[in-house]
C-alpha cells in the first residue's frame, strides 16, 4: 500500500523531469508504488515471473 502523502512542493521539480524523460526521476518517484503495483500485476496474471516486453 502507498503511504498516501499528497504530491508535495518538493516534488514537483521530480515530476516535471519525468514529463520530460528522465529515467531516473521516474524511478526514484514512483519506487514507493512498486510493491503495490508488484501485487496489482500478480493479481492480474497469478505469476510472480517477470514478464517479457
């Protein structure tokens, strides 16, 4: 589950980077959705195996 804090000021530089394309940015912002989103998949395919893009 998130921790549920709103978007914040400090934030908002991230979020634009990641607009733009930036990788890393994107990573560091979204890292505390993962596991939430690790179980969403789960529930969707019943696999922990990665999948293949």
């Amino acid at each position: 589950m998130t921790d549920g804090r709103p978007l914040g000021a400090d934030e908002a530089p991230f979020i634009a980077a990641v607009r733009s394309g930036d990788p890393a940015r994107f990573a560091l912002l979204t890292e505390r959705h993962r596991r939430e989103l690790q179980v969403h998949c789960y529930r969707c395919s019943r696999t922990t195996r990665t999948p293949r893009t």
